[in-house]
C-alpha cells in the first residue's frame, strides 16, 4: 500500500491491508479515514502495534475489524513476535477502541482477548483463530449483551473441557467450533446460551453434553471428520428435545 491513503477520507472499506509490504506512513494515515466502516490488516509485527492502536482508536465510524496478525512462515522465524504479548498491547495502547465496533475477528496467538473487548456493547459476531484462548478468555466474551455469533476456528481454545456455564451469552445464536485439537468436552449447563439456534462442531474430537439445555436449538451439524465420542447419548438428547433439533452431517 502506498502513501497517501489518508487522503481518501470518505473511504468506507479498506482490506486486505499487508502493513510490513505497505508504506511506513500507512499505518499512521489510518487514522485519518473517519468514515472507515470495515478495515482488514495483516501480516503485523511488533514495531506496528502502538501506531496501529493510536489509528484505530480514532476511527469512530468503524463497525468491523479484522486484525491477521503473521503468516505460519513468519511465525517461524520472526522471534519478536513471541516477545510481546498482542493481548497486552491491545489493552495498554488501545484503550479507547471504537465503540460501534459490531464485528471483530482476531488470528494470532494472543492468549488472552483485551479487557476492552467485554465494554462492545454493540458486538454482535466474534470470530477467533489461534487465539489460544484459555478460559479466562472465553469469560471476556459471557456478559456482551448482544453478541450474536461465535466462532471458535483453530486453536482459538486451546482447554480440554469447554463449559458454557449458566446465564450467559444471552443473545448468541450462532455457535461455531472448528479445529480445537486439544478439546475433549464441549459441555452446556442448565440456562445458558437461551437463544443458541445452531450449533456446528468441525474437526474435533470430544463429548458433548447438555444439547437438552438449549432451548431453542434448531439445528447441530457435525462435519464428517468430528468423532463425538458420546454420539449415541447426543442422538437420544436430540430425540427427547422439545424442539427436536436436525442433525446434520457436513462433508
């Protein structure tokens, strides 16, 4: 990306952006595009973080951020990457995100999300790859009053026992589970997710429990390589479901 995006100020959507191949002023130009909606980034490094919160935090009309942090390549051989937690830079540096943010998609090894993210009240979609999110993190996300849709992607939870416990995640309606190798329980208790309609499990191998305390699920779709090792007491939980939920089986 060249210099001068910064002049583009009705701009509204601006993505992919690879910000090490891009101009040293891009970063910093961002700011500039207060009419920005949806703004897409990738391939970041450390020496980006500080400028591209300061951007970000100005664009008060976005409503959709993605952040794709380095490549498996880079991963490899860029030590520094390892040597700043991206969670811990997006909590001190940002910590006037933009308010109106509806959808956000983080990929990168963060650990932990950023604090600021439970303040989104108007976050309605998370989608998480890599995060390598423990259940502290999945906490962050309980209490956003109108989230939506949730997507789990590859080793964006990296615990063996997946509990979405009771009273939580009010609106969600969407839950998406994909790639958690180290998952062997997916485990909903009495009360939660009220408003959970499909459920879709891919590329993982655990137990599921609890199918009965999601009111109003409509659909469970099981990709073709899940290998649920209870699946004949998710059948009979399927069965005895007020709703009498579809199981579908992906290819």
């Amino acid at each position: 990306m060249p210099k001068g995006i910064g002049n583009l100020k009705a701009l509204q959507v601006l993505k992919w952006i690879d910000i090490e191949r891009s101009h040293p002023s891009v970063v910093r130009e961002l700011g500039q595009l207060r009419q920005l909606r949806k703004l897409g980034v990738a391939n970041l490094k450390t020496k980006h973080y500080k400028e591209l919160s300061e951007s970000i935090s100005q664009l008060s009309s976005l409503r959709s951020l993605i952040i794709r942090k380095l490549h498996n390549e880079v991963r490899r051989f860029e030590s520094e990457y390892y040597q700043e937690a991206p969670a811990d830079f997006l909590d001190s540096v940002m910590s006037s995100p933009p308010e109106h943010l509806r959808s956000i998609e983080f990929q990168g090894v963060i650990g932990k999300l950023p604090a600021w993210v439970s303040s989104l009240s108007y976050l309605a979609k998370v989608t998480l790859w890599d995060a390598t999110l423990n259940d502290d993190g999945i906490v962050v996300l309980q209490e956003l009053p109108n989230l939506l849709v949730l997507r789990l992607r590859t080793d964006a939870y990296v615990g063996v026992k997946l509990i979405f416990p009771s009273v939580k995640f009010p609106k969600l309606k969407e839950l998406f589970v994909y790639n958690l190798e180290n998952l062997r329980e997916l485990l909903f208790e009495d009360g939660t997710l009220p408003e959970l309609q499909t459920l879709k499990i891919t590329y993982c191998k655990c137990c599921i429990g609890g199918i009965q305390y999601l009111p109003k699920l409509k659909k469970l779709t099981l990709h073709s390589s899940v290998f649920v090792e209870n699946q004949d007491e998710v059948q009979k939980q399927l069965k005895k479901h007020p709703n009498h939920p579809a199981l579908e089986y992906g290819s």
